[in-house]
C-alpha cells in the first residue's frame, strides 16, 4: 500500500469545501490534513510523519478573473506553494548519494493556459508549444511548471507534469462559467458572457482528468510533461445554451425554478481582461504512450453536471452564501 499526499484535495479537482470529502470521510485509510501550502514548517512535518511515496500536487488558485483583481496570492499559492511542496518531497526522498527513493514520485497539476490563446483553427496545444502565459493566473501556474522543470533538471527530482484543459463536472465552485450559468439560470438571473461569447474552451469531464492523472503516474515516463484535453472544443455560448436546453429537460414540470430557465437571461458583458480566444490540446502523446483518451462525450457530461448540480442544491446554497456574494457584486458590477 502506497501513502499519497494530495494537496488541494478538498479543492474541486483534488476531491471547495471540506463536503467535497464526505464520501471518503469514514474510510480509515484517509487523513484529512488542513495545512496551508504555503507553510513549510506544516508541510515538512507530513511528510516526516509519513512515509509519502506519492505527490499530486492539486493546491493552487485558479480563477482567472480573481487573478485579474489580486495576483499576489496566485504568486504565493501557485508559485511559492509548489516551491515549499518540492522542498519538502526532495528533501524526504533525497538519498545520501543524491538519487532518490525508488518509486517516490510527484505529480504537478497545471493547466493548457501556460501555452496562451491559439489563433489559427487548424492549431492545437502540444507538449512542445513554446509557454507564453497572459494573465496573472497562467503566469503563475508557467512560474510554478517552470519550478518543477528547474528540480527535475536541477536534481533529477522524480516528477511529471500534467497540463489539463477546462474542467467541468460535480463540486466545481460557481465563480467558473459552468455552475455559475447553472445557479444564474436557476435563480432567474442574468447569465453574463463577456465579450461576443465565441472564445472556446476545450471542456474536460473532471473525472476523466482524474483518471488520467492517476494513469501518467503508473505509466508515464518520469520527467515528462503530459497534456490532458477533451477533445471537445465550444463556444462559451454554445456552452451556456447547452446548459439552459438541459436544465429545461430536466427540471420536472412542478418545479417554480423551471419558470426562471430561458435564453432571455443571456447578458453580454464586458469583456475580461486580456481574454484569451481559444484553448484546445491534442491529447496525443497521453494517448499514445499512456492509453488515456476522454471517455466522456460533452452531452453526457454536462447532464450528469447539471443533474448534479440539481441534486446537490444544499451544497451550491452553501457555495453562495457569505463570501461568494460580495465577490459576485464586485466581479460583475461594473460589467
Ligand atoms: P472560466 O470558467 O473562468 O475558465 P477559464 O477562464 O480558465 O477558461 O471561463 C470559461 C470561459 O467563459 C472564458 O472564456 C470566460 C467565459 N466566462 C463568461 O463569459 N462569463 C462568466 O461569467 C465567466 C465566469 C466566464
């Protein structure tokens, strides 16, 4: 039996809040462990208490827009969370001879936005695409790869890479466009799309991700960097319809929320800064030398998502009370 450390594993990926964890909570082979990222004192101990084989390094701010508005906590988390999270499993696993540990490896969970925006249609992110970042947020997740790269260069320090594209699925936090379109549109509230709503994302159901996470760490080739994508390339509008078409299906007759569901709250909005046009992967080399591919086609996964989220009305309450609602006022006043 191996003991993996996953930090940000309350986080959406890794599991917002510590609910996320209730399935796993009474399982006597989980800790759970609430220590900042940042703390190198709390993260030393972890792993001289435990005999950590396995990193899977979620922890990290990721909201764009909130990057926008205060990049220094993107830097302290994304940038100065990793380096301590590195520290700490070099120097656990180092040995007196500086190999380390067999089968002791760590696992950086970053994002296709390093690569910045694709303009041609024909082109896709590759391993190989030269890094160019534009907001404080990939900035800070191309500042902590490059971290990463810089130890396993530096000191041959066992680890892997993983570049993902838009995740979608159960538990995301409603500042991103899909829950929060879904919670707008269930509240009657206007549904804003910045700009002309033709950026496309590429749409990855978050337990696909999962799995490939898990799979580059059995199979993949230590050192190497792994991109993680959909195959499934839309609109933001496109997106948004999607979601108002299946809240429609789904919502029984009886529900006063159905009412409230209409393409009539769409809003074009301001747009966001520095918006990026597209993102799209070519999930190739996972494929190739891992045998992953995105098992989920989009129809399926936004109606398990929505379906979801319509049972899980408690949580989403929860999501948007207190904090949420002075972030929205000020994200979208001015828009
Ligand atoms: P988001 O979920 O924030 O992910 P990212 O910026 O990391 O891609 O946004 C996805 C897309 O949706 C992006 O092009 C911005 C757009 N968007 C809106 O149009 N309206 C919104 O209210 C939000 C949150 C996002």
């Amino acid at each position: 039996m191996r003991t993996y450390v996953v930090t940000g594993g309350a986080g959406f990926i890794g599991s917002n809040n510590l609910e996320n964890l209730k399935d796993v909570e009474n399982r006597d082979n989980y800790t759970f462990i609430r220590a900042d990222v940042c703390d190198a004192a709390a993260i030393n101990k972890i792993f001289q208490e435990n005999d950590v084989q396995r990193v899977v390094h979620f922890a990290a701010e990721s909201h764009v827009d909130r990057s926008i508005k205060n990049p220094t906590v993107f830097v302290e988390t994304n940038v100065l969370g990793t380096l301590v999270m590195l520290n700490a499993a070099k120097a656990a696993w180092e040995l007196p001879d500086g190999t380390f540990k067999p089968d002791h490896k760590f696992l950086h969970v970053s994002t296709d936005e390093v690569y910045g925006s694709l303009s041609n249609p024909n082109d896709y992110f590759y391993e190989t695409t030269k890094y160019d970042p534009h907001s404080p947020y990939s900035a800070s997740k191309a500042s902590s790869d490059f971290m990463v790269k810089a130890f396993m260069d530096t000191y041959k320090f066992p680890a892997n890479i993983t570049n993902c594209s838009n995740n979608y699925g159960p538990y995301q936090f409603p500042e991103k466009l899909i829950p929060l379109t879904i919670n707008n549109a269930l509240h009657g509230r206007a549904l804003p799309i910045y700009g002309d709503g033709k950026n496309i994302r590429d749409w990855l159901y978050v337990e696909d991700h999962a799995k490939g996470i898990d799979m580059v760490q059995e199979k993949g080739r230590l050192f190497e960097t792994y991109n993680i994508g959909g195959h499934n390339e839309r609109q933001n509008i496109q997106i948004v319809k999607t979601i108002i078409r299946t809240l429609q299906e789904l919502l029984p007759d009886d529900d006063p929320r159905k009412a409230n569901v209409s393409e009539d709250l769409i809003t074009y909005v301001t747009d966001r800064k520095g918006h990026d046009r597209r993102y799209a992967i070519a999930p190739d080399k996972i494929k190739k030398e891992v045998g992953w591919y995105p098992e989920t086609c989009f129809e399926d996964g936004i109606r398990k998502t929505v379906k979801w989220y319509l049972e899980h009305q408690e949580w989403m309450e929860h999501c948007i009370s207190g904090d949420y609602q002075k972030y929205y006022e000020d994200m979208y006043k001015n828009r």
